[in-house]
C-alpha cells in the first residue's frame, strides 16, 4: 500500500497559496508525501507538477514533481486582484479534501488561507471561516482551534466573536467542551499522556476576588474545580498577563485562553512564522498557515512558506498517531 499523503487545499489563488505550495514542496519534496488540489494555472512559473487523479498516485511522483489533483477554475486569476467567481471553486477544493481524509484516503487535511468576503459574495459562504466549516462537513459541534508553535500550545475558548460578547458566550458548557477537546487531543494526537493544561481568567488579575470582575469566580474556576475532581490536571484561572513567559510556560503542555487575541497574541509574539492552526476534535485531522492571504505581497515571490510547511508537518505527525491508533 502506497504512503497515504496529505491533502492541501489550493486556498485563495488571488493571495499568497500558489507561491507557498510551491515552495513548501521544494522544502519537504524528500518527505512524506503531499498533494495540491487546484488549478495547476495559478502555481509560479516553472514549478514542477506532476498530475494526479487518485491521491494513491502522489507517494510515488512526489520527490520529483508536485502532485496536482487538476481542478480547472471557471475564470484565470491575477495575482492579488480578489474574483468571487472563484469561490465556488476554493470551496469544492476544501470538500475534496475532507472527502479524501475521511474515505482514508489521505492522512489529513492541510488547509491553504481563505477571503472569507470572497467566498460570501461568491457563493454566499455561510460560515465565518475553516473551522465551522469543516465542522458542518465533519458533521460535529464539539471543534475547538489550536494555535502551535514550537514553544506554546493555545486554545481560545471563544474564537470570531466581537470582544462584548465573550462574557455572554463563556458559559460553563462551552469552557467545559473546550477542556475536554483539548484534553483528549493532547492525548492522542499529540502523545501527551497525562496533559496539563493552563487556563487564564477572563479579567485583569483573573478577576482579584471580583474586584475586576465575577466571571473567574463564577464560570471558570467552578469548571476547574469539577474537572480536577475527574482527574484533569488543570491550573486556574491564571492572570494571562503573566502565564506566557518563560518559567511558567514550562509548567503546561497547552493554555486554554478566554478570547480570540489572548490567546493568539502570545503565540505569534513567541513564533509569527512557525505557528500553525489546528482545528481539534474533527474525524480527521486539520492543520493550516497561521495567516491569511496577503494579497499585497502576492505573486511579488517574496512570500514566507514557513507556517505552511510547519502546518504540513504537524498533518503528518497527527495524522500518523491517529493511524497508529486506529482511527484512520
């Protein structure tokens, strides 16, 4: 049996995808095995592609040339210039590719960024991004998103909501599910046994006994308390202004934050090149580029292919002890 690759979607072609693909296989081609699903028109000049119609064919090709899945788009692009009427077609690149990894026929699902507003007025994409989206294709609520790095581990309980609405949206169910997500993947995708995991407080001081706020006290540590008494090796609520440095990273393998930017903030501070979105708790495993699609860089060659090969790496290492258990 051929090496199962992994399946990278061909992303935003007007942003920076093409260019990193390209030079993201140029890194990795004397590795495991991966294959782009696109238009071959919108890779650089001069890269190497080799077409494919089955993943089972890309193992054999991939050192030599790219494997392209050939997926002809309705309209060329331009470096750069946003096409709505390419949405349709972004949109069946990801499907493709959930396709494949659940039929086991490819070990994971890379994802390429996306225009959220492109594919709105494209195809009145009803998601606010990947994540819920291949939570409806996977057919399950209970997602979370990861951010990792080298060096840090994040979970944001909340994720694209306006900052007002965090305390209505931190229930105890939510904060609870996204525990136990991150708990069970640690475990088995990321071969941590016996995860410890750091949970920060909502407010300044994690509340100071609700002088800054009831939230800590109230939602949060009542959590905590029940999921310690399960066997859960949880610490918090933590004031986040000082979880994050040094000495106290080494105290947790992940820390579960309360909204979107305190959780991401620390992560892109530490490593913005290496970080890498992994959506948790989907049949099947999922990476991406931490970062969008920089059309104002795009087709000027000068893009940083390193979240994507980092993203690309860690698909195969999940994907792998997902396998080893079972599970693909």
């Amino acid at each position: 049996m051929s090496l199962l690759p992994v399946a990278l979607t061909c992303g935003e072609p007007a942003g920076i995808s093409p260019e990193i693909t390209a030079k993201a296989w140029e890194h990795l081609r004397d590795g495991h095995p991966f294959f782009w699903i696109g238009d071959k028109d919108h890779l650089p000049a001069g890269t190497k592609v080799a077409l494919i119609t089955h993943p089972s064919e890309a193992a054999a090709l991939f050192t030599g040339a790219l494997p392209v899945l050939h997926t002809p788009f309705a309209e060329t692009h331009k470096a750069g210039e946003l096409k709505p009427s390419h949405a349709k077609d972004v949109i069946r690149s990801i499907e493709v590719a959930v396709s494949f990894a659940q039929n086991g026929e490819a070990l994971a699902v890379c994802t390429n960024p996306i225009n959220k507003k492109a594919l709105k007025d494209g195809a009145e994409f009803a998601y606010p991004g990947h994540t819920e989206f291949l939570a409806a294709l996977g057919q399950t609520k209970d997602v979370v998103m990861m951010l990792a790095g080298p060096e840090l581990k994040v979970v944001p309980a909340t994720i694209h909501i306006p900052l007002a609405e965090v305390p209505k949206t931190l229930t105890s169910e939510t904060l609870e599910n996204c525990i136990r997500v991150t708990y069970k993947a640690l475990q088995s995708e990321f071969g941590i046994p016996n995860p410890r995991i750091a949970i920060a407080g909502l407010n300044p001081h994690a509340g100071e006994g609700g002088a800054m706020g009831f939230e800590d006290a109230s939602v949060i540590a009542p959590v905590i308390t029940s999921l310690v008494s399960e066997g859960f090796d949880l610490i918090g609520p933590m004031p986040a202004d000082t979880m994050f440095h040094k000495r106290a990273r080494q105290g947790y393998d992940a820390a579960i934050c309360m909204y979107h930017d305190q959780a991401l903030i620390p992560i892109k501070t530490l490593d913005f090149d290496r970080g890498v979105n992994v959506t948790l708790g989907l049949p099947f495993v999922r990476t991406s580029p931490d970062h969008g699609t920089a059309l104002d860089i795009a087709g000027k060659g000068i893009a940083n292919p390193t979240s994507l090969i980092e993203a690309l790496k860690l698909a195969v290492e999940m994907g792998t002890k997902r396998m080893s258990a079972g599970r693909i």
